[in-house]
C-alpha cells in the first residue's frame, strides 16, 4: 500500500521566508546580509529561534556552521540532512539560500506536526558564507567541513576592511567550539539534501517547476594584480605609458573570449575591480580585478587557466606592466550521487511531476556536502532566471512544491518510525 505523499504547509513557508527578509532588506525588495555582519548574526539567532522551538538540539562548530538536528529513534545513524545559506550578495534576494534553510525548518515543523518519528535523524544546515562575496573562498563553511581547506585558511581570511572570518564570528558569537572538519571529527551525514531557486533561465523556460540537479560547473576564482606606472595624463606620450587599466581593459575581453571559446558550459566573469590612484588626469599605476571561470569539465577549466594566463603574458609585455594572477578558489565539476538524484526524482513523481535533470552553474554547499556522503539538489524556478540581484523572485507553489520533494525525500531515506 504505497501511502500518499506529504505536503508542507506553503503558507507558513512564505511567512517564514517573509520575515527573515525583513533582516537585511532593501528599498529594491531584496536582501543585503553579508557573512558575519551583525545582520547575519540576527538572521542566525532567527533561525535557531525557531529551530528550538520545534525541539531541536544546536550545534555551532568552529567556522560558524550551525547544525540544528531533530532527533531519530536510533541515536547512532547519520543524520538526513539538508540546509544551506542565509548569507547574501550585497544585492541578493529573498531566496538564493535561504529558500533551503527555511525549507529544511519546514520539514521538521511538518514532522513535529504529524508526529512521525524518523529511524535516522533530521539536521537542517546553516553553513558559513557561501556567497564569497565578503570573504574568500566561497562556500566557506562547508569547504572547512568538507576539508577543501584548512579550518586556519578560513579563519584568516580577511575582508576589504582588514576584518578577519574569526574576528566577525566571534563579534557576533557564532564562533563555535565543535569540530568543523569531519576529519577533525565533526559528525558525516548519512545523506545530504539542498533545496535552491536554480538562479537561471532553464526551469522556466522549459516550463517545469521541478529540477533534479545530477552535479555543478567545476570553478576557478582568481585575483588579479596589474601594475604599471602612475603617470600625467598630459605630457607623457603614449608610446612610453605604463598604463595598467589599458592592460586590464585587454584581460578583461580576455577572460570573456575564452569563456565563449568553451560553450555550451564555459562561463567567465569579472565582477569587482579597483584600480589606482583612481584620478580622472593619472594613468592608472595599479589595477585589481577577479576573474570568476567555470566548466562542466575539468580539462576544459584547466584550459581556461592557461588562455588566461598566456594571453595575460602577452598584454604584460605589450603594455610593460606586471601582472600577477592568483588562484583563490578551485573545484572540480561535481556529480551528486545517482541514487539520491533518483530519489529526488521518486519524490517529485509522487507528487506528480517530472523532474528535469539539470546541472547547476552556481556552487552550492552541496558540492561540499558530496565529498562527505551522498548528496542531491532539488531545484525550482526562479523569475527570468534572475538571481544575485534584489528582484530576484520565485512563485509561492514552486516554493511549496520544492519542499514537498525535500520532505518526502528525507522522509523516505530516514525510514519512518511511526
Ligand atoms: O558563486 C556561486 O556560484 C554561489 O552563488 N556562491
Ligand atoms: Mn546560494
Ligand atoms: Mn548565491
């Protein structure tokens, strides 16, 4: 006797998403919360709020990840866990991240609600800034948990202010004593759901409101240094310049060229730049920007690495000026585990819809998450595909659906007690 699929209650969904986007909000409706700014502190103590009034125990390790588990009849399974971030880009929206932690508080309200009891228990995931925005690397949080990093890399990272990661955990106390590594002891999972607005065209384009999301674009994150000469506007001729904005401006088409050589996947972007001393009458001496690369294959993205850095050998000696690239970030493409993808498929069949297989081009803590144990996405549209931006928006019953798919997909691998 197959038993009909759950659902989650759609309009306290909303009302939760609601209110945590009142911390952080802009006139534009959308959402500015960096990572461990006294906004993200708020957005945390929300969370855990009602977190805890559903019963849970928390725990908060050392980068500041909190793990706010339900627990199961059996004590000594790996959790089923989902969750993933309430930090924001500085013109974020409502839902990038905090669309899956509030789905995955959901979950544990809905099986509080109906009193079932799960074999395995259910931790939802608050992971550390994901968004790379303000500190660097990306998916911070679930980088250190994951061990791609050192827990000391992490914690040294600064922000453009000279703030280091542990100097704002510990400003807004979420610098936790548990382990933050699973090599270091922090507890696996016996599975790893993320729900998430897929933050492209795909979805809605093809009319479908659910994705099964089979793996990820593999990244190269760069700095890049530029420096030539500081010179007068007027009387120095251009044939002696050492104009380090001419050569930025040659690297920046660059960084999109190659990109557009390695379609349909290839992705490249510059998305902050400084230069100095930034005065309309002075040849530019020294430029900063990144460069943001991404591919479906690793081959390819090791391609793009050596486009770059060639082309950037060529512009140094035609612009005289140094130019220094420095890799800040890399992860290979990821596949999420097949058998959890299928039951995410299982799920959304169960509520009558086909789910699309996609990959994703953003990061998400689940790429961590799949280095430790099996782990899968559910995705839902967004409007236009729109995301990192403060109209960013998604429909309420693709959000309610979403977390429909996550509830009875956890639930099915949890094993159900009563
Ligand atoms: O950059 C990303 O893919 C994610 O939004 N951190
Ligand atoms: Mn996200
Ligand atoms: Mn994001």
């Amino acid at each position: 006797m197959t038993t009909s699929p759950l659902r989650t209650n759609s309009a306290r969904l909303n009302e939760s998403l609601m209110s945590l986007a009142q911390l952080g909000k802009t006139a534009k409706g959308g959402v500015c919360r960096l990572a461990l700014t006294e906004l993200d502190k708020q957005a945390r103590d929300l969370v855990v709020s009602w977190a805890k009034a559903e019963g849970c125990a928390i725990r908060v390790d050392q980068i500041g990840n909190i793990f706010m588990r339900r627990a199961g009849r059996r004590t000594n399974r790996g959790a089923v866990a989902t969750g993933s971030h309430i930090d924001t880009q500085p013109t974020g929206g409502k839902f990038d991240g905090n669309y899956g932690v509030l789905a995955g508080i959901e979950v544990i309200r809905r099986l509080n609600e109906l009193n079932i009891e799960t074999d395995a228990p259910i931790e939802v995931c608050v992971w550390t800034n994901e968004e790379g925005s303000r500190f660097v690397p990306v998916m911070m949080g679930s980088g250190v948990y994951a061990g791609a990093f050192t827990l000391a890399h992490a914690l040294e990272a600064k922000d453009r202010d000279g703030i280091s990661v542990s100097e704002a955990l510990s400003a807004i106390g979420y610098n936790g004593a548990s382990p933050a590594s699973v090599s270091d002891g922090a507890p696996t999972f016996d599975a790893y759901f993320e729900a998430h607005i897929e933050q492209g065209p795909v979805l809605e384009t093809a009319e479908r409101p659910l994705g099964a999301v089979t793996g990820a674009l593999g990244q190269r994150w760069y700095d890049v240094t530029i420096t030539g000469m500081e010179a007068h506007a007027g009387p120095t001729p251009m044939s002696l310049r050492k104009d380090a904005m001419q050569a930025a401006a040659q690297l920046v088409t660059a960084t999109r060229d190659i990109a557009m050589a390695h379609q349909p996947h290839g992705r490249g972007t510059v998305g902050s730049m400084d230069m100095f001393p930034n005065s309309r009458n002075v040849i530019p001496g020294r430029v900063r920007f990144t460069v943001d690369f991404r591919h479906a294959e690793d081959a390819t993205l090791l391609a793009m690495d050596a486009a770059l850095r060639a082309r950037a050998a060529e512009i140094s000696q035609q612009c005289h000026c140094s130019i220094e690239i420095q890799q800040v970030v890399y992860f290979a493409p990821t596949h999420f585990d097949a058998a959890l993808v299928q039951s995410v498929r299982t799920a959304a069949a169960a509520l009558g819809h086909e789910a699309m297989d996609i990959v994703s081009g953003a990061g998400h803590d689940a790429v961590y998450a799949q280095r430790t144990a099996p782990s899968a996405m559910i995705f839902i549209p967004c409007k236009d595909g729109i995301s990192h931006n403060e109209i960013e928006d998604a429909r309420g019953e693709h959000l309610s659906l979403g977390a429909d798919v996550l509830l009875n997909a956890m639930l099915a691998r949890a094993g159900r007690s009563s």
